[in-house]
C-alpha cells in the first residue's frame, strides 16, 4: 500500500509539474482542503469588508454589533440603539425573523420590524444585521439591512447559501449548532462559490455533553479559523454562554484568541424581553463590557 501511495505521489508531482509548465500558469498549488475560496492557503491576507459609513470588518477595529435578541416594539429598539451607539457598537443587531426552538414562543415582528430597526439605526448611525430565514426574504431584507445573518440553525440551508452566493451585501454565517469548523468554512464556500466573498464568520457555542451553560463556547475556535481561512470570524458570546454573567468573561477571551468583533445581546429590561433575556445584558453591563474591550 505504501509503494502505491508513494507512486500517486510522484504521478501527482509530475502532473504539477507539467501543468506548471504550460503557458499562462504561474503556480500550481494542490487542493488538500476541501474549500479553497475561503482557505488561507489561497489568499494569504485577511478579508476586509467594508462598508459605506467608514467600518471596516477584519481590520484593525473589534467591531461590535449589540442590541435585542428580538425587535420588540418602536420604543424598544429605539432605546437599545441610542445606548449601544453612545457606548460605541457599529451595528445594531436585532432578529425580526426569529428561528425559536418552540412554535410558540415569540417568532419575530416580520416586516415591521425590519423597519424599526432600520429607521433606530439611521438615527444613530448604526448599520444593521438581522437574520435571514429563507431565501424568499431577500427582496424585503436587502434594502432595508446592511449585514445578512445566517443563523446557526441555518447553516447548512444549502438553497439559502447558494442564493446569498448571488447579492452584493456582506453575509454573518453563524457555526450551526453541531457543525464542525471544516462544515461551516465549507458553508462559506458555498457563498462565495457564488460570487460574494464579503462572508464574516461567527463562533456561536456548539451542543456539547455540558449543561452548565447554553453552549459550549469554543473560543479556540477563532485562532483555528483565522489559521485555516483569511475571512473575518465574530464570536457570539450571549448564544455561546446563555447566561448574562458569562457574557462579559467570554467577549474579552474572544477578542484575546484574535476575534474580530462581537455579537453582543443587550436589553433595556431583559427581565421583559420576548427573548433571550437571560443572556442579554443590561445596558450598564454593557457599559462596562465596552470599556474592557478598549483597553
Ligand atoms: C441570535 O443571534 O439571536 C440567534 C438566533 O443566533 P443563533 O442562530 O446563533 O442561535
Ligand atoms: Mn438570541
């Protein structure tokens, strides 16, 4: 078996070899990972994903998105944005389409609330980053977001990234819940497979044995990826954890272990909130949060 492995090996060299010679080739490198648009391997700097505003993803800034879980109301989106653009956020997060494990539960104000989140954001200079559940909503999403979120649950909705492949908006793909990182960068893949490599990736906590927090944060994931592949990599501390208390304490490992940004839940009255409320922070947690992230 060796002797077969070693003669596939010169085989693959001679090829290489012969391939390099041909006109118009300048470098022959071997595809040993299964995705090659986002690998490193074959872009040595980092993604940079810029927006209109001056924010540039994957640079030098940790750029924070925050706000609600959910939009809620107006009033309520109106409140979180003031403060989370005065302590310093870029983005103004928020679902309006909201993938809840549980029919029941709160599913998301659908179109109104795209609109007062928008309209929250432009108040306050915030872009904003809200999920996507089906590609169906991409004429109504498009004009009125600045980032796409793929959520977790998401991830391998093949037909959804195949269609976000196709616009001219950065896309937020979310580690799905059991998803290896091979799996997600192969998610990536096929987004940019289509054409749109302004793709941020987020570490979001993944199903493990613990039961001691929501998810199992994988903060060592963020220096695998940024390894493997040159695109900006979030961290989602709120879903990782599911508790207010661990937020903070896994936002500044995220940023140590080579984050780019944050995902940050926060709430006026997380005790009212739709959802997620117990993992959201109040906005003098947050307060506190960003001034530690500064330093
Ligand atoms: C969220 O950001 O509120 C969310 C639903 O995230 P995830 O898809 O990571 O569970
Ligand atoms: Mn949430």
């Amino acid at each position: 078996r060796s002797a077969n492995a070693a003669e596939e090996h010169l085989r693959a060299l001679e090829r290489k070899g012969y391939i390099e010679m041909l006109p118009g080739v300048r470098e022959v490198v071997r595809v040993t990972q299964p995705y090659k648009l986002a690998n490193r391997a074959f872009k040595a700097e980092d993604t940079l994903v810029r927006f209109s505003n001056g924010v540039v993803i994957g640079g030098q800034e940790i750029v924070v998105a925050a706000g609600p879980c959910a939009v809620e109301s107006a009033g309520q989106i109106e409140t979180i944005a003031a403060a989370v653009a005065q302590l310093g956020a870029r983005i103004l997060r928020g679902g309006a389409f909201k993938p809840r494990s549980s029919p029941y539960s709160f599913q998301g104000l659908g179109e109104p609330g795209l609109h007062m989140m928008r309209e929250a954001a432009d108040r306050h200079g915030l872009l904003v980053v809200s999920e996507i559940m089906d590609a169906s909503q991409l004429p109504l999403m498009l004009p009125l977001v600045d980032i796409l979120q793929v959520g977790a649950r998401n991830m391998q909705n093949y037909h959804m990234l195949r269609a976000l492949g196709t616009v001219s908006k950065p896309v937020l793909l979310k580690r799905g819940l059991s998803a290896t990182i091979e799996e997600l960068l192969l998610a990536a893949e096929y987004i940019m497979d289509g054409g749109n490599h302004d793709v941020i990736l987020c570490e979001r906590g993944i199903r493990t044995f613990e039961t001691a927090t929501r998810n199992t944060m994988d903060i060592a994931a963020l220096p695998v990826i940024k390894k493997l592949s040159h695109l900006p990599v979030f961290a989602d501390p709120s879903q990782g954890t599911g508790r207010r208390d661990q937020v903070a304490p896994m936002a500044r490992a995220a940023v140590a272990a080579g984050g780019d940004g944050l995902l940050i839940e926060v709430h006026h009255d997380p005790e009212r909130a739709l959802s997620d409320g117990a993992q959201s922070l109040y906005i003098p947690q947050f307060e506190q949060l960003m001034a530690e992230l500064r330093v």
